[in-house]
C-alpha cells in the first residue's frame, strides 16, 4: 500500500535498528477504514434480519463452548 501512492499508511524506520520498520496509519488511512466499516455495516444491516443475526450468534456462542470443552 506504501508503494502504490495512495497514502494510507506511511512507513517508518528505526534508528538504532535499521532492520526494523513501522507502518503508521495515516489520517486518510483511518477515513478509509472508517468509510469501509461503515460500508461493511450498512450492509449487514440490510443483508441480514435480527433472526439472522441471532442465529448466528447462537452458532457461534455454541461453535466456542463446544471448542473450550475439546
């Protein structure tokens, strides 16, 4: 994402090890990932009804339970 220009994150070096890097969220970084979350949510808001959701937070309330007991 660095390399290709689109400026959403941004790359940094340390100083006492230079095999080290960072990569920093930049401020249009952190709008991007809000405008997707909020794309991501929107849209399971219409895709899914609350029987749905409920359904699924059973399973996987219940897919947990069974992992703990294994």
């Amino acid at each position: 994402m660095e390399n290709k220009s689109c400026g959403v994150i941004k790359r940094l070096g340390y100083e006492d090890d230079r095999r080290g890097v960072c990569a920093l969220i930049t401020d249009k970084g952190e709008q991007r990932l809000q405008d997707i979350l909020e794309t991501i949510n929107e849209t399971l808001k219409t895709s899914l009804s609350n029987i749905d959701i409920d359904s699924a937070l059973t399973f996987f309330m219940n897919f947990k339970a069974a992992s703990k007991d294994e």
